[in-house]
C-alpha cells in the first residue's frame, strides 16, 4: 500500500484528460510556430541579402543548436529535493508561461527589426545571428518543460516523451507547410510574423483557463495575443515606408509574386 503522503502529492498534480491533451496540443503549437519562425528568418534574410544557402544556414542551423542549449539550461527550472511535486508542476507551468509571453512579441518584431536594421545600413548578419540564438534557446526550453509536466502526472518518462515528441514533429510539418503555403502567399512576410507571434500568447490563454492556479495568467496572454492581432494591418504601411528609403523614388506598386 502506498503512503497517504505519496497518495496525496500524487493526487496534487493529477492531470485531467483535457489537461493532457491541451498540453500535448501544446508541443504541436509550439514545434510549428518554431520552425515557422526559422524559416521566415531565412526567407527575410535572403530577401535582403541575396544570400539564401547561406541565410536558411544560420537561421536553421543556428537555430537547432540554440535550442539544444535551451533545452540543456531548461534542466535548471523547477529542480530541488526540497520541493514537492506539487510545487515542481507551477513552478514548471509558469515558466512556460514566461518563455511563451516573451516569445510571442520577440517572434513578431524580430523580423520587423531586421528589415530597419537593412533600410539603415545595419549589419544584418549580426541582427539575424543574435535573434535566431535568442528565440532558438527560448523554443528550446518548451518541449523538456512540457515532458516534466506530463511525466509529474504519469510518472513515467518514456510515455511522456514519446507523446510530446509525437506531437511536436507533427507540429513542424504543419509549420513547415503553412508558412511558405498559406501564411507567406496571402498574408505577406512581415505580417506573417505578428500571427506566428501571437500563437504562443494564446496558448498561455488556453493554458491558464486549463489549471485553476494559473488563472491570473489567462488575462496577460489574451492581451499580449489580440494586441499583436490588432497590430498587424498596420505592419504594411510600416515596412512599406521602410522599403520607400531603400529607393531614390517613391515606390508606386507592390505585388506580392508567388
């Protein structure tokens, strides 16, 4: 028989089938907006520069290997004999929550930042290096995050992992379509950028309505989620008075080509 002090934080961090689920939906949501955001660098950047072997190169490849160190650092989070299962899983939970609220408005005027850094004569690599590192160590962190919370409730790191990587691959595959597909062709580049950005925030959204605790949360992820929405028709004019100061006459058509 098992002790009432074992049964009880057990019982503490329970997750319900919808949880789970949601958590699970989570990975996929996360994996794509991942590598939707690395190929909308390397497409930038190749925009710009010319350059595109060697722009999907830093974007991808550096990318991958920030998020090899993000999910090396993410083994610092919520650690400590001292803490209880119970007190693992919010602290595990907020931390995601952190990660996602940060990325959301970096994912969306990242690119932004790299078209004025071009129309200012920037050193664009620099920009495009840095970014890819910050938001690939920060993607990094989600899925090992994620796996903790699942195996707080089943106890059982095989299970857990293999349904968040499960979910994460097909997560990638439907970034990896819907960008260059959907995304890139109807909406445009830099507009693509606020949606995939405000992905994360609603997530934080469907996540705190999940778990009680984590109520207070919903209301900073539905904000930070319709302002990046709100923001987008107007990231048109925007670049499109960026792109007036590359030319020496004022700009009379734009036509997104396929």
């Amino acid at each position: 028989m098992s002790s009432p002090t074992i049964s009880s934080a057990t019982a503490s961090t329970a997750l319900t089938s919808k949880q789970r689920q949601i958590l699970l939906l989570t990975a996929a949501v996360s994996s794509g907006c991942g590598l939707a955001a690395e190929l909308l660098l390397g497409t930038l950047t190749s925009y710009l520069v010319g350059a595109q072997a060697l722009a999907y190169g830093v974007a991808v490849g550096g990318f991958l290997a920030a998020m090899g160190l993000g999910a090396y650092l993410s083994r610092f989070i919520a650690v400590g004999q001292h803490l209880s299962e119970r007190s693992q899983q919010k602290q595990l939970i907020k931390s995601f929550f952190t990660i996602e609220i940060v990325l959301a408005p970096l994912v969306a005027l990242v690119p932004l930042g790299l078209f004025a850094l071009f129309t200012l004569s920037g050193p664009v690599w620099v920009g495009l290096t840095f970014s890819t590192l910050l938001l690939g160590v920060l993607s990094g962190m989600e899925v090992p995050l994620l796996t903790r919370l699942i195996e707080l409730d089943q106890h059982d790191l095989s299970d857990s992992l293999a349904g968040v990587l499960a979910l994460d691959y097909v997560g990638a595959l439907a970034g990896s379509l819907l960008f260059p597909a959907v995304l890139l062709p109807w909406v445009g580049l830099l507009p693509s950028a606020f949606i995939i950005g405000s992905l994360p925030a609603w997530m934080v959204f469907v996540l705190a309505r999940a778990f009680p605790q984590m109520r207070p949360w919903q209301y900073l992820g539905l904000g930070t989620a319709v302002a990046l929405c709100v923001i987008t028709p107007a990231v048109l004019p925007f670049s499109a008075n960026l792109e007036n100061t590359l030319y020496k006459a004022p700009v009379v058509w734009r036509q997104q080509s396929p």
